[in-house]
C-alpha cells in the first residue's frame, strides 16, 4: 500500500511500448567502457533540484528530462517546473507513478520554472506546496513548446537500461525498495 513516499508502481500495461522490443532494438550495443555522460553531451552541468520534505520526486525526474530535451533541441538550457507536473498529478498522501509524469509529458509538455516556481520563496519546497495546483492558462501555453513525443517501459535489463538511457539522452526510473537509513 502507498503511504506516501514517492514513486509509485503501477502494474505494467501491455498497451506501452516495450523498448527492447518495440524502440532500441536496432540499437548500438552499449559501450561500458566509453559510457555516457549527459553533461559532456549538452556541454553544461545541471543545476541540483532539492525535493525537501515532499515526495515530488516524479514531478523533479520529469522536469530535469524535459529540461535536457529541451537543451538538445532549442540548443538553450531553461530551467524546467516540477511543480507544474507534480501537482495535477499527485496521488493520495503524495508520490506519483512514472507512467503519470509520461502522460503529462506527452498530453500537456513541461513549463518554464520561472512562470511556476517549484521552491516556496526560493526555499526547499514541502508538500502541500508542491500539491497546490494553481496551474494558470500562461503556463500552460509555455509547456505546450516542450511536449515529450513517446515513452516506453524498460525491462530489468541493464544493457537495455544503458541503452535507452544513452540513446534518449536520459530516462525516468522508479526504484521499488527501503531506505535503511
């Protein structure tokens, strides 16, 4: 049972897209030795995104891929909101599934962090901050200019996990597990 802490699992949908099987299978084998290194690629480092106390952790993994995308295609690194796809799509006491963000991707794109701000006052946001979904008819014009186009599921397959991270530059990934301290 979800309690509030993050990702969510969702069970998998035989409607997605399988990436080894329907995408990356005319891939490149992964190079282990060379690797792949976003920043070398965009020539620029990432700015760290701070979560705090909420468990916006969808809404941030989704705001820095579309902030990569959109380096790679407009050529011009814009902060991206996680706020703007965290809120709507918030589930019980927080936390959203993977496959939520994709959607919002796709169907909605992603809003400049300057027009929805996912920091109350410049500080580390909380919860309810991030759930407040004041979503104004500005943003959404702006996120219409950065829509994701398809996502699809990775196995549990390192080689195919590499690849596709390597050949999308970048991929969202949940991780099922305890936080031992």
């Amino acid at each position: 049972m979800h309690n509030g802490t993050g990702a969510i699992r969702t069970p998998e949908d035989p409607r997605d897209y399988k990436y080894e099987t329907d995408i990356g299978m005319a891939g490149e084998p992964f190079d282990w030795d060379k690797g792949f290194n976003i920043e070398e690629k965009l020539g620029q480092k990432i700015k760290p995104k701070n979560q705090n106390g909420s468990y916006s952790c969808g809404g941030q993994a989704g705001a820095y891929y579309a902030e990569v995308l959109h380096a790679i295609h407009d050529k011009e690194h814009t902060e991206k909101s996680a706020k703007f796809i965290y809120a709507p799509i918030a589930q019980g006491t927080g936390g959203s599934a993977i496959k939520d963000i994709m959607v919002r991707l796709i169907n909605v794109g992603a809003c400049d962090e300057n027009l929805c701000p996912s920091y109350e006052n410049g500080n580390p946001p909380t919860e309810a901050f991030m759930r407040e979904n004041n979503i104004t008819d500005a943003m959404l014009e702006n996120a219409k200019k950065d829509k994701a186009s398809v996502y699809a599921y990775v196995d549990r397959n390192i080689d195919a996990i590499a690849r596709a991270i390597r050949d999308n530059n970048g991929m969202i990934v949940g991780i099922t597990g305890q936080d031992n301290g």
